[in-house]
C-alpha cells in the first residue's frame, strides 16, 4: 500500500479536482468579500444549504459586481490551496445573476449553431477589394452613420450608400433588421453593413436572436457586422462575414486599397509561416523529451498559490504588527499616568509643601537647617517666607 506525504496528496488531489472541474458556472449570493493590496480578493457565496470559498485574482475591474448580499454567476474552475489542503473556486468571469442568465443564454445558442456549422470559416464569403454600392443598416438618429458617411467624404471614396433606417435595440430590432436585410438583397447591392454604437448585453441582445442570425448565414450578399466596441460580441459578429471592431473600422475596411494591402499580406503569410514551420520543429524535438504543456499548467497553478501564500503572509504581518503598536500604546498610557501621579504640582493640590533656602536650594533634611535660618515654603497657590524657630528631629 502506498503512503503519501501531505504534500503529495494535496498535489494529487488539486490535479484531479481541476481536471474533474476546469470550465464551470457557479451561482449563488455572495455573503463576505476581503479585497487585498496584491489586487485579489477572497469572497464566499452561498446558496439555501451550502457555502463556497471563492478567489479572483487580479479583480480591481469586478469590485463594482463583487458586493455582499449580490447575486452572481462565475465561470471558472474548482481547485484546491495546497498549503491549507482547502478547496476552493477560482472565478475567471463574475456576472451579476441578470448579465449572467444572459450570458448564459448566449453561450447555449453560440454553442448549437457552432455545431450546425453557421460559424464556419469556410461558409464566409469574400469581401470584394472594390464596391460600388453598400447598403447600411442603422439607425439614422445615432451618431454611427453619419461617421461612417463623413469618413468615406473624408477619403473621396464615391459610393452609392443604400441606409435602412431600424431599430438597433428593444422590442421590434428583431424584425426590423431583418426585413433591412431583405431590402438591401433586393436591391443587390455589394456589401451590407450592419452597424451599431456601444452598449450594455441588454443593449445589444437582439443581435443574439436566431433567427436574425440564421437570416445573416442565408443570404448571398457579403456582410460586415460593425456593432458596438472592439469588445463587444454578439452571435452576428460570428455569423457575419467579416466582423468589424467598430462601425469607423468597417468604413475603413471598404475604402482601404485592398490590392496593396493583399500585396503585403501574401509576403508576411509567407514569411510567418516559414518561420512558425521552423519553430514548431524545434518545438517538436523539445516536446518529445518534456511535456511542456503539463509544465505551463503546473507553473501557473504553483503561481497562484504564491499568490495566495503572499496574501496570507501580509495577513500575518499586519496581525502582528496591530498587536506590537497597541502593547506600546500601553506602556505610553502607564508612563504618563505615573508622571501625573509624582507631578510636583499633583502633589502640591493633596496639602503637602516643598521647602527651600532663600539661595533656592531644595531642603530634604533638618541637617542643613539651623535656628533663625530663612526659608521659602511653597504651597499649591503661592509661596511664603519663614524663619526657623526649632527643630526637632524624629526619634
């Protein structure tokens, strides 16, 4: 029987939970949240009978989803902190629970139409490198086309601009782009460009719906999906013939020299593919010998632990610290009562007097004293001078 160290089967068991649990979605309602200087935070969600440790590295952009008492989605994967042999979830995305039903939604149609092959790189068609006529489909009250129409004056581009006016969001987008779609094949033009400005996934979830999707795949027109910022997606961008980052990329995209640029394309493919060719023989020959892919998944989980055992120092740190600030805290509150209570002034207010020569020189014995000798007494308010008229000592 084999005997495994600590260490060994906390290795092993972290191994086999994030292959078991790599790519999840997680709900529930996040009941406690500690952000730390290294820019991750530690959180908990829970649902009615259960609770869940949660990181998410790097998360200064999620601090405005990662709140108590909020409902989220995560996407990311189950695995294990080694030192402490605890599992937890590290979260990769967080939604809130509305973006995420959403998102979700989105994941399922993108994945059913992938496999019906709508997505295929082989059914895009040809962007032609020169247009005549290009049809818009937008909404003629938003800034977008008349960007796209300034720029093309701005290049002395000559086209003839086709524009169906639609809705780009809300109740009826659906029906409107497409029959946009229908108009445009109708009157054949040379490209059709879908365009539309930034937005929220509400905002731009009509260009998720199917069947506007199984619209774009259908027609025999190029297509150019130009809808929101470059990091904006939706189902038309993949169904889409070209996808523009911006609705000014697409413009761009038409009135460029496309011969030049192919030109140029042709040379660097080429170039890149004798130089990849060249790495992946090398690449090849090392990867007989080491299983670098095993060796990249094991140095990024080793750095996520480092990460994580930096954290719980600085935790260390600042415990200890808090604990030493407030012992010397109360040495400082000990020292000044003490000062108080031996104050000469302190002990002048309980009724006792300090004596002095006329030289000013403190009086601690009746040895120094002698009959008709001048003295100074003072008391809490004022001094008064005296004159010796016995001494007795103390037996």
């Amino acid at each position: 029987m084999v005997i495994y160290t600590v260490t060994q089967i906390n290795n092993q068991a972290k191994l086999t939970i994030e292959r078991k649990f790599s790519n999840i979605l997680v709900k529930g309602e996040i009941t406690s949240k500690n952000f730390y200087p290294s820019g991750h935070t530690y959180f908990t969600i829970i649902d009615e009978n259960s609770e869940l440790s949660i990181v998410n590295f790097n998360s200064q952009n999620n601090q405005h989803v990662i709140q108590v008492g909020k409902k989220v989605i995560l996407s990311g994967k189950l695995s294990l902190y080694q030192p402490k042999g605890r599992y937890q979830f590290i979260a990769h995305n967080i939604y809130p629970e509305g973006d995420g039903e959403l998102w979700i939604k989105f994941e399922k149609l993108k994945k059913s139409l992938e496999l019906e092959g709508l997505f295929n790189s082989e059914n895009k068609k040809r962007i032609p490198l020169t247009a005549k006529s290009v049809g818009i489909i937008t909404s003629e009250k938003g800034s977008v086309l008349w960007d796209m129409i300034e720029y093309f004056k701005v290049q002395g581009v000559k086209l003839n601009i086709k524009l169906f006016h639609s809705a780009v969001q809300g109740e009826g987008a659906v029906n409107s782009l497409i029959k946009g779609i229908e108009t445009l094949e109708k009157l054949n033009v040379d490209i059709i460009i879908l365009a539309r400005g930034g937005g929220s996934i509400e905002d731009l979830w009509c260009f998720n719906n199917e069947k506007l999707i199984r619209k774009i795949y259908s027609i025999k027109i190029p297509l150019i999906s130009a809808i929101g910022h470059e990091t904006d997606f939706t189902l038309a961008d993949f169904v889409a013939d070209y996808r523009a980052p911006t609705p000014s990329f697409a413009s761009e995209l038409i009135t460029r020299n496309y011969q030049q640029t192919n030109l140029d394309i042709d040379g660097f493919y080429s170039e890149i593919i004798n130089i990849i060719n060249d790495k992946l023989i090398n690449y090849n020959t090392i990867l007989d010998s080491i299983n670098l892919k095993f060796k990249i998944k094991l140095l990024i989980s080793n750095l996520e632990s480092f990460h994580q055992q930096i954290d719980f120092i600085h935790n260390k740190i600042l415990t200890k610290f808090s604990y030493r600030l407030k012992t010397i805290l109360n040495k400082l509150d000990y020292y000044e009562n003490l000062f108080k209570v031996n104050y000469p002034n302190n002990i002048l207010s309980k009724g006792y007097l300090i004596a002095n020569k006329m030289s000013g020189e403190r009086i601690q014995s009746i040895k120094s004293m002698h009959i008709n000798d001048k003295i100074k007494l003072q008391f809490q308010d004022g001094i008064v001078e005296s004159k010796v008229l016995k001494i007795e000592k103390n037996e």
